[in-house]
C-alpha cells in the first residue's frame, strides 16, 4: 500500500477530538437515521457497496496500525 500522509491542522484535530465526547442528543447537525434513508438516496444495492467498501477501508487502517 502506498504511504499517504494527510495534513491536519491543531484546529481540525482539537475539533475531532471534541466531537468523540459529544452527546448525540445535543448534537443537532448531524441527524441519526437508519439505512433505509440511505437506501432512499443511493439505492439498496449502492449503498451497501459503498459499506463494503468503507468497512474494508477500515479494517486495512486497523491492519496498518497493527490493532488486527
């Protein structure tokens, strides 16, 4: 895999770590939905593609970072 270094500034990285403690019900921007709203936009064979996909992006992030 080819290495990819991603910049990020204190500000963006002070905000991620922010949003990891905050509570989903006082959190009003991003709304809790279940699939079948996606699959309204995308599709039901899309959508679960494009979560394939993400889910073997995550485990190669794992894998790289030794956690698997």
């Amino acid at each position: 895999m080819q290495n990819k270094k991603i910049n990020i500034t204190d500000e963006e990285l002070d905000r991620d770590i922010r949003n990891l403690y905050l509570d989903a019900d006082k959190d009003g921007h991003i709304p809790l939905v279940g699939d079948e709203y996606f699959y309204k936009i995308y599709g039901k064979e899309n959508y679960e593609r494009m979560k394939a996909a993400r889910a073997e992006k995550f485990k190669e992030e794992k894998r790289r970072l030794g956690l698997i």
